[in-house]
C-alpha cells in the first residue's frame, strides 16, 4: 500500500532497509547466540546519519517527527528488534532532554547523539517500580552545588553501552508523583556503574543491566528541567516512544511473515506446495491483514501525536498494544506454518517469537495500555 511519505521520508526507508538487509539479516543469528551488542552496525547507522532522525535540526539533526523515527525503527524490526530496541532506546534516553532540558543541555548532548558519537539510555524501572512507576526508591539529595542519587535501576536497555542516562530519582518523597525528578547521568560519573548484562530470552543483541547509584554525585545543572516535574516528563517520553516500540511490532511481524511465505512456497507436501493449502493461505491472509492495519494504525497514529494533541496517550497505547500484539501473533503463526523447521534455531522463525514476546512487555505493558485508553475514554464521555 501506498502510505503517502515523502520523498525525504521514502529516503530514510530506503536507507535503513539497505541496511537490514545487508547488515543486520546476515548476522542476526550470531548475534542472538552471542548476546552481542551491535556496535558495528550501529556506528554504521550513524554514518548514514539516521540517528540525527529525531534530533532537532539545530542540533545538528534531521528534524524528524515521530512517523519518521517509526518507519526507520519498522526497517530495523524487519531484520533484528535486538538491533531496533538499542537504536531505540538511544532516542528514548534523550527524548527528556528534547522535551525538557534546558538550552545549555541540549547544545551539550544533542549534536553527539545526532551523530552517534554518543548513545542513550532511560533509567525508569526498578525491582519495585516496574508498571507501578510511583514506586521508585531510587533518591537524588542537593548536596551544595551537587546532586547525590542513591538507588538502582533495573533491566535498563543500553545499559553499560551508552554514555548519557537520562535516570528518574526521588527529590521528595512527601509530594508523591510530584515528588521524582529526572537528572542526566554520564558514563565514568563517581559512584555510578552498571551490572552485568542480564541473559534474556529474546533481543539478545540488545544490552541489559542494572545501573547502580552509590553516592553518585553529578553536577547541579544536570538537572532535566525542574525539581518534581520528572514523572510529567517521563509520561510525555514515552507518548513519543511507544510507536516506536509499535513500529518495531510491524517490522517484526513483516519478517515473520516474509518468511512464513517463502518457506510455504519452497515445502512440498501430497505433491504441491504447502502455500496452494486454503488452510495456509488462510493463516497467511490473516497475518497479512493484521499487518496492514497495524501499520496503518501506528503510521496514523505518529502523525497525529507530532501535532501534540490531548489525545497523545490514547494514540500512542493504542497503536502500541494493537501492533505488538499482532507482532506476537504472526510470529506465532509463522513458526506454525513452518512447522518442525519453524521450531529450529536454523531459520529466524523461532527468534522472532521468542523476541516478539518483549514487545507486550516494554515500555509499559499492553495491559497498562488498555488502562490508560480505557482511563481517556471514560475522560471522552463524562
């Protein structure tokens, strides 16, 4: 289908598809088995500038709006979400300092990211405080012209890859969600450091750890915008991250399903292949279908949230919750059309299901979603 981009946007597809294909699809496999980060790749995505996709053009970016960083990010979920979620997660570590970071912030870390020379992180979830994010522990203490934060940070996406965290800390308790405000943290600051890379069933190629705070002392004007504003800025990120996420979905999706029909095309059985089946055909027609609308839901819904309307949550957990779960979906039924292949760990079948599953998951659950829409559409007809 023809959805109508631009010729600057059909360029960005055209450049990170080239990509996927001759980067990313021929070492997914030795990535996922190796829980290696994409470094390689990565820098060569920023030679092709996309991660000056979002950043502002005075700093050095493209100036995008989120249906551009969703239809490169698609690109990337068609070879490897691994790779697609820390290219991702580079955007959601700096979108605090786009939305609310002084002037002084953005000309300091903008212009890095844009040319990748720096990535991002976003310290949010803790042991405590996953989908219930009022229960953050992590605390930050004016200390003079200091901040000390103390605290971890848990299952953090780019940890101990990245150079800028954007970390969400208590400054005052007694004020509740009024209370969490959001600090830039930098790779070498005393007293931060990151675990282990946790082993995941999924997205192997994506780095995950702990960030640590003992007595971590940073600057006072590391501040993201005012004291007790973090949790406004953090729901404002991820309003503009999670087509991201569902972007990522119809990408995955598109794979599986591009592979589901090579392989029904080549399988012989009772002397034909097995896509001339109506039983197959049928399950390939539906997952072509919740392909479509997906995609259409998630291109739909990103132009709208650039114009910054009221309805920015409701769009963006819908297009969120209905890709990922058509993502799951199609992976699934992808490993089923191929049968006992798709359950080998020689074709890519079995790695996007397994990888599919953390889209339900991340960045707010899908049924913290269905929360949210049900919540602004009670505000709609009250």
């Amino acid at each position: 289908m023809d959805y109508f981009l631009s010729e600057e946007q059909q360029m960005i597809v055209d450049i990170t598809r080239q990509i996927t294909d001759e980067r990313i699809i021929p070492i997914r496999a030795e990535l996922d088995e190796k829980h290696q980060f994409p470094r390689q790749i990565l820098n060569e995505m920023a030679q092709a500038d996309l991660f000056g996709v979002p950043i502002p053009e005075e700093y050095g970016g493209f100036g995008g709006g989120c249906l551009d960083i969703a239809i490169t990010v698609e690109q990337l979920g068609r070879g490897c979400i691994g790779v697609g979620t820390a290219f991702a997660a580079n955007f959601l570590g700096v979108y605090p300092i786009i939305i609310a970071g002084s002037e002084e912030m953005k000309q300091k870390y903008l212009p890095d990211v844009a040319t990748g020379k720096k990535f991002g992180a976003f310290g949010l979830t803790e042991a405590n405080a996953g989908s219930d994010a009022s229960g953050i522990q992590t605390t930050a203490v004016l200390d003079g012209d200091e901040w000390v934060l103390n605290g971890t940070k848990q299952w953090i996406t780019n940890g101990g890859e990245a150079q800028i965290y954007s970390v969400v800390a208590i400054t005052d308790r007694s004020r509740g969600p009024r209370g969490a405000s959001l600090f830039v943290v930098e790779e070498g600051d005393p007293g931060f450091s990151c675990g282990p890379k946790e082993k995941k069933m999924g997205i192997r190629a994506s780095s995950t750890t702990e960030l640590i705070f003992k007595d971590c002392r940073i600057p006072k004007d590391r501040l993201i915008g005012r004291a007790g504003t973090g949790f406004i800025t953090v729901m404002k990120t991820l309003d503009l991250s999670r087509p991201g996420i569902a972007a990522l979905g119809v990408g995955l999706a598109q794979g599986a399903l591009d592979e589901a029909v090579k392989y029904a095309k080549q399988r012989q059985q009772f002397g034909k292949p097995i896509i001339a089946f109506q039983a197959v055909q049928h399950m390939l027609a539906d997952m072509a279908i919740g392909i479509e609308s997906a995609r259409a839901l998630v291109y739909a819904a990103a132009r709208h949230i650039q114009a910054h309307p009221k309805d920015m949550s409701k769009a963006s957990a819908m297009c969120k919750t209905y890709a990922t779960d058509v993502a799951m979906k199609v992976a699934t039924d992808a490993v089923q059309v191929m049968g006992g292949y798709g359950y080998m760990c020689e074709y890519p079948a079995e790695k996007m299901m397994r990888d599919a599953k953390i889209l339900q998951i991340y960045e707010g659950t899908n049924q913290i979603q269905r929360n949210v829409i049900g919540q602004e559409l009670n505000k709609e007809y009250s």
